[in-house]
C-alpha cells in the first residue's frame, strides 16, 4: 500500500501546519509542496529574471539543482546544495510564484520531484499538503484530505502569521485576495483547486490546529492500521 496522505486545500486553511502535525505524531516524513515551487521561483527571479520561458526555468533546475533533501523528518527545500527554507518565504517569491506555478511544464516537473521524492524514501510515510496532491500528484493515496474555511478565517490567520494587527479593515482586504485567489485556482485550466471524488472535507473555520491535526491522525489510523 502507498503510504502518503495527501492534503489539500486553498491558501492559508492551515495545510501545511496540520500535515507538519499530522507526520510529527504518526513519525512519518512530510513533504511541503509548495516549498518546492517557491525554491524553484527563487532560483529563476534570482538567475534569469521575471518573465522567463519554460524550458530556462527547468534547464536551471536540473543544473544547480533545484530539489527536495530528506533531512530527519521533514523535505528541505534546496538550491544549489544551499537550504532556503528562510528565503523562499520572501515577498519577492511570493509575489511570483503563481506565476510559475500556472506554467504546465513546471507543474509537471515538480509533481515528478515529488513522487521521486517519496519512492526514495523505501516505503516510509509520507504526509503531503498542496492544492492538487490528491487529485493529480497521488490520486491513488489512501488517505485524501480537504481542508477548508471561510476567507474571512484565513484571512485573520494569514494577518496572524504575519505579525500583523487584525483589524476589520485589514481582514476585508486579505479575505478579498484570498478569494481572488481561490476563484483563480480552482478555475485554472491545468490542475484545477478542487476536492478528490474520494477526499475527507475537513471545515476548519471553527476548529483549533490541535483539533483537526486529531481529526486527520485518527483518520490516519483508521487508514493505515498497524
């Protein structure tokens, strides 16, 4: 059986902390996709600049190269043999990052990453989050995981993450991006954001991460007995 939990969901509904959570207390590996998208972006803005054509892109990745290290429990993201954990979360990277991301060759090329990634793990398991993991990356996982809230939730979570006072104002103004941005993903024309036929959804809006990081292990156990 493949051992990967996929979870999937729109920005800021909490994947990442609750698959980092999810493999801490099962002790398996988790795997942030979109650490890997946004190493990727950073080493093409750093080297080629914006505006750069697919092929450039992926041929820089192959030489530096771009990719994901399984260091103790948790995939690094790195360039160049260099750790960017940090650097990837800048503005900078974050501002361009859709954009690759909306290129089909690179979406190809991380998925393949990916799955490279966990068959080189020897059959240890894998808890996965992004917004297409359960649908196009590893559709025949056993345990598929939809995180939802509402954009006004998210928004006071994303204002949170950032150290940003959480005012009406600054809500109304995140939410509306994020729902941009989920309108945005769930209509593009490759890899669309949507829920697996066979995905849990999980409606975060009024739980704690403790509750649905709980929720999702014991759907976990009940997954993978033993």
């Amino acid at each position: 059986m493949l051992r990967v939990i996929a979870i999937d969901g729109p920005a800021a509904s909490g994947k990442s902390s609750t698959a980092g959570l999810v493999a801490e207390r099962l002790g398996w590996a988790h795997l942030d996709s979109g650490a890997l998208y946004r190493a990727l972006t950073l080493a093409a803005v750093d080297t080629l600049g914006e505006g750069a054509g697919a092929q450039q892109i992926l041929d820089l990745a192959d030489r530096l190269p771009v990719r994901l290290v399984l260091v103790g429990t948790k995939f690094r993201p790195e360039v160049a043999g260099a750790d960017v954990e940090e650097a990837i979360r800048g503005e900078r990277v974050t501002r361009y990052v859709s954009v690759l991301a909306a290129i089909p060759e690179v979406r190809t090329w991380v998925n393949t990453q990916q799955r490279r990634a966990v068959e080189g793990g020897r059959g240890r398991g894998v808890v996965v989050d992004g917004r297409d993991i359960g649908t196009v990356v590893f559709p025949e996982a056993p345990l598929k995981v939809f995180l939802t809230a509402t954009p006004d939730e998210r928004a006071r979570r994303r204002l949170f993450q950032r150290g940003q006072a959480v005012d009406v104002e600054l809500v109304r103004r995140e939410s509306e991006a994020l729902a941009a941005r989920d309108a945005a993903d769930s209509n593009r024309r490759i890899a669309p954001l949507k829920p697996a036929p066979d995905a849990v959804l999980l409606d975060t809006t009024a739980l704690t991460l403790e509750a649905q990081v709980t929720h999702v292990v014991e759907l976990a156990r009940q997954r993978f007995p033993g």
